[in-house]
C-alpha cells in the first residue's frame, strides 16, 4: 500500500510533463467490502465490482463499510479486507484497494473514530460521515464543530441527497465554513437521482464548495462506478485540472494525510 502512495504522489508531480495518464482516478467512497454492508454478498461479487473499477481508469478505491446502529465487528471486516486484497493480488488487478468507513450521524459516532476503521487508513484524521436521506439531524453542526476542535476532519458524504437540505446552498456553505469537507456522488452529478439533486450538485460544485466526487458504488448494475464519466462531465463544464482535483489530487490527499485547503 505505501508503494502505491508513492506510486501515485510521483504521478501528482508529472501533471505538468504528461498529461496521458490523467484519467487515473481515486474513489474515495465504495461498498466493495462483501459481507459487511448492503454491499457486495460474496467476495467474488467484490472481484467483479473491482474488474468493473478498473475497466473504468479507477486504480486506487476506498472500501467505506456502514456503520450504522451500533459498530460491525472490526475483525469481520479486517477478515474480508485481507480476503479481498488477496484475491486482487492473486488476480493481479491493476488497483489498490484501502480501508475505511462510513458512519451514520447518531448516538456515541465519537467513539468509533477511536477504532481502527473509523477514519481512512487509519490514519485518525479524515472520516466519511453521513446521515439519513430522509432526516438531517439536529444537533449535526454541533457535533461536527467539537470533532474539528478535537482535530479530526469530517467529510460529509452526498449531502446533496439529503432531501430535506437539498437546494440549501447556505447550509452547505456553513458546514465547510466550519472546516467540514464535502463529497458528492458520481450518480448525483450524471442524473441517476432525478433532476433535483442533479441541480443542486451541479450548484454546489459553482460554488466551490465541494472537495470530492466519489462513486458510492454498491454493486455493478444498478449503483455501478461511474466516476470516470463524471470526471468527463466535470472537465467538460470546468476544465481539467477541477475534474482531477475532485477525483485524484484531493482523494490522495486524505490517503496522505494532508491538509485540503479551498
């Protein structure tokens, strides 16, 4: 794993010399983990979701198991991590696969950032949070305030499909005053949510106030990889340099551990 963050860190320092292998995208946020999730059943659901990944220039994922009511059991999902990044290895799948998770907003979230999956790589700085789609929580901000005093980085996984604050650009514009970073999903970009939270993404990228767009995939039909299709859109209506951002050089970052500005 630490060869591939070198790998691609000395790809970060070739943009300028070679712009060829720019569609090298990372995918911060996926539920390739089998058996763990609403994810993938099998591991070879998993191998075929990750041949899927890399039929779409995605060399590097991050497998963001839920952690919903209560807290999977950590060695279950080491079990399955070291399973999968076997058989990858075995197949000799042109993609690295990292560890982190996704923690549902609720009750005593603090104390799963402690273990070992609670943020990426367990690094102990950036972590995946979400909350219901169909509820923002009351006391959200004030619990993502005190996490950033005590030094951890929230990243709000696709707020633009939480219905009740879709359209709430102030909202957004808050949370990342605060310090809180921002993903939003590949699908919510390209339209598979409806044209509500496709506008409102599309809204929220004109107002500089996302830092990742990531897959959020889950299987390989109906909530597939699509990153790369949304890297072309992105650098269709910006340019190039935001898609990668979005998609390479912010991701890289969080597996680095360092800091993500703007």
């Amino acid at each position: 794993m630490a060869g591939l963050i070198r790998h691609l860190c000395r790809k970060t320092s070739q943009k300028t010399a070679n712009r060829d292998w720019m569609t090298m995208l990372i995918d911060l946020h996926t539920h390739i983990l089998y058996g763990v999730d609403d994810g993938p059943e099998s591991i070879d659901l998993s191998m075929e979701m990750l041949r899927s990944a890399c039929s779409g220039n995605i060399r590097a994922v991050v497998a963001t198991p839920h952690i919903l009511d209560g807290f999977q059991s950590e060695e279950l999902i080491f079990s399955h991590f070291r399973k999968l990044t076997g058989a990858v290895i075995e197949e000799k799948l042109p993609i690295d696969i990292f560890l982190g998770s996704e923690i549902n907003f609720q009750f005593g979230m603090e104390d799963f950032l402690e273990s070992s999956v609670g943020t990426f790589r367990g690094m102990g700085r950036y972590f995946l949070v979400e909350t219901t789609l169909t509820h923002y929580p009351k006391h959200f901000e004030e619990t993502m305030s005190r996490i950033l005093e005590g030094g951890r980085v929230p990243v709000f996984a696709h707020p633009e499909r939480v219905g009740p604050i879709v359209g709430d650009t102030d909202l957004i514009r808050l949370l990342v005053g605060m310090g809180m970073l921002v993903q939003i999903n590949a699908g919510s970009l390209l339209g598979m949510f409806g044209e509500r939270i496709r506008k409102f993404a599309w809204d929220l990228l004109d107002l500089n106030v996302v830092h990742f767009v990531a897959s959020d995939a889950h299987d390989i039909r109906r909530r597939t990889f699509n990153l790369d299709e949304a890297w072309k859109a992105v650098r269709k209506k910006y340019d190039e340099d935001t898609a990668d951002l979005l998609m390479f050089d912010n991701p890289l970052r969080v597996l680095t551990g360092e800091s993500i500005t703007g």
